[in-house]
C-alpha cells in the first residue's frame, strides 16, 4: 500500500551496502520508519531527504508488517543551519532522540509533531536552542503523564508561599512543607516563573525571552533530575550535551 507522510527526520541508520532506514516524526501517521534505497550513494536521489532533521514530503510503499521502502522525497525544509553550528546539532540530536525513544511506532501526536517542527524552525532562526529544548522537554513530560505540579504543594496542595522543588515527590513545596523532601531544590520566584513557561507555553508562540545564564543553568540540571527520576530513559545525545557542558565547548 502506498503511503504519504510529511514528516521530520529523528533517525538516519545505515541499513546495508548502500541503503538508509530513516524514521520520521509525520503528521499523519505519527512515528514511522521505510528504507531509502541507495540513499548513502554520492548521486542518490533521496541523499539530501535522508539527512537528520530534514522535513520533507515523503511517499512510501509497504506491504503487511514488512519494513516499508521510500519512492520519493522533496524536501520542505533543510534545516541546514542546524547541521552546520555544532551546538545547535547537539540539541537538536536530543530532541529528535528523546522522541524517537518516547514515541510508539505509529502513535499518532500531531500536537507534539506540531512542537518538534516548530522547535527546529526556532532553533533555525537563532532563538536560545536551551530554552526551546526545555519547552519540549515539558511537551514530551505532558506526553508521558509525569507533568510536574507547579500550581499548588504536592503535600498540602496550598496555592501560596511556594520554597521548593522535590523531584520525588513531582513538583513544588510550600515554607510548611519543604523539609518533607530535605535534597528539594531552592525554589525562587524566577525559577518557578520560568518553570511554568516552560510548561505552558506552545514552541510556535514563543517570542523573545531573557533568562540569565545561572537561572538557565538551575533549570537545566533540574529539569534532567526531573526525566532521570521519572522517565529513567538513558540518552547517547545527551550524554553528548554533558560533555560539552562539562568542558565548555
């Protein structure tokens, strides 16, 4: 049967002598993967349509539960700016990564492709790739059902005097309650503003936004603790992140 996806690159695998599988974030069917026949070859038609982060109009033909194979490909948007800045590439990595490991096969999340797509042009027009990477981050702990609370005391569930956040017990803490989880990190005003954006805000609406390097830096190693305490899935990218991080590339 013959299938058409527009959709995002998350994967490019060697598959073969000459050949790619790719699978791509659609908005129609959701994650899906097909072969790209020769895609690895100098003068290949589907060469440039191959390439991680591409979003593109794909047609693909697949038979039954086989893998499907790619007949055509144009490509929308190349994002080549995101491949040639090595730090862009990095987020972008993550982000493709944390979907393809998140995502079902086939599961359908238009809202979610909606904000991958969205993200990348972001990162492509020169806005703060951490900070659109942590709205994602927050679409993709929505999608999981681990969303934290930041409108009221996961203890006492009081909407004022707001001094904490405990990853453990998935969100902030009033002055009452903090020493209920002693390793909560300090909550500030700013941060907990900055959380909620995070949150709430749609990547395609995001406007200019000002967040200094320190609170930036808070939020970051936060919102990691935050996935390895509630999601627990292990990141080669990120992994990468850390490194760059840790020795100031």
């Amino acid at each position: 049967m013959q299938y058409r996806v527009h959709g995002l690159v998350i994967r490019s695998m060697d598959y073969g002598e000459g050949n790619k599988i790719l699978t791509l974030f659609s908005k129609e069917q959701g994650k899906v993967s097909f072969v790209a026949r020769g895609a690895k070859k100098v003068k290949s038609r589907f060469g440039s349509a191959a390439q991680l982060f591409t979003y593109g109009d794909y047609s693909y033909f697949q038979s039954g539960g086989s893998l499907g194979s790619l007949n055509h490909a144009e490509i929308v948007e190349a994002h080549h700016r995101i491949r040639e800045d090595l730090h862009l590439a990095a987020r972008a990595s993550y982000l493709a990564e944390l979907t393809d490991r998140m995502i079902a096969d086939q599961e359908g999340q238009l809202f979610l492709f909606e904000q991958l797509k969205a993200s990348f042009a972001a990162m492509e027009e020169g806005k703060d790739p951490a900070i659109v990477g942590h709205l994602y981050e927050m679409k993709m702990l929505a999608h999981a059902g681990v969303v934290p609370e930041l409108n009221a005391c996961v203890s006492c569930r009081s909407d004022a005097g707001f001094a904490a956040f405990s990853v453990g017990m998935g969100g902030i803490l009033c002055e009452r309650c903090r020493m209920k989880d002693p390793q909560a990190y300090p909550l500030t005003a700013g941060v907990h503003k900055l959380l909620r954006l995070l949150l709430h805000t749609d990547v395609r609406r995001l406007g200019a936004i000002n967040v200094r390097p320190e609170t930036k830096a808070f939020v970051q190693g936060l919102i990691r603790t935050y996935y390895d305490a509630h999601v627990g899935i292990a990141l080669k990218s990120r992994s990468f992140l850390e490194q760059m991080d840790k020795y100031g590339i």
